[in-house]
C-alpha cells in the first residue's frame, strides 16, 4: 500500500489515499498498531476524510476505558435522576441477546 510518512509532532503519520485504505484496510490497522497516525485523503488529495490514531493517543485526550454497569453505576452524581426500572432491565437483556452468536465482519 502506497504511503507518505511525515513526522509531525510526536507521534508519526501515514498518508493514504481512500481508495488504498478500501483496498488494503489491515495495513491501515497495522499502521496504526504500530503507533501512527493515518490521515485517509480523498481521491483530490485536498482534504483528509478520517484520521485513524491508536487508541491510546493523545491525541484523543483519553485512553478509552471499559466499565462494568456497576462502575458506571457509581461514577453517577448523587442527584442524578437516572432510574434503573424493569423497563432498563430488559432493554439491556435485549441488547445481550441480540448478539449473542460472535459478530462477523464484512472484511472476514
């Protein structure tokens, strides 16, 4: 896959046309795991359609964090108005077993 590599900062970037980020997605991925920042222009070159940074960058100001229901539960303010009825519970067991065979991607 065709990419330009320029220094910018911290944190390396990747330039890649749109049309080789369709074509060749897992070395965007591979780009980005291995610490870059891949800018995705369009067919014009004029303009950046998506940046793909690795999740830990700072960039996005915070590394993405994964909670238990309970943990988000008790990061809740003391006034809050947030009710946990029957109607929440089985919005939430819908949600669970509506995925409950593993997802399959439209790359695989």
């Amino acid at each position: 896959m065709p990419t330009t590599t320029v220094n910018s900062g911290k944190r390396p970037e990747a330039l890649v046309s749109e049309a080789d980020a369709v074509r060749d997605f897992s070395s965007v991925l591979a780009l980005v795991r291995a610490g870059a920042n891949v800018v995705i222009y369009g067919e014009d070159r004029s303009s950046a359609v998506a940046v793909i940074s690795p999740a830990d960058s700072p960039t996005l100001g915070f590394t993405p964090v994964r909670r238990t229901l309970s943990e988000c539960i008790a990061l809740l303010p003391e006034d809050s108005t947030a009710v946990m009825d029957a109607d929440f519970a089985r919005d939430i067991e819908a949600a669970i077993n509506s995925h409950r065979e593993p997802l399959k991607s439209a790359w695989d």
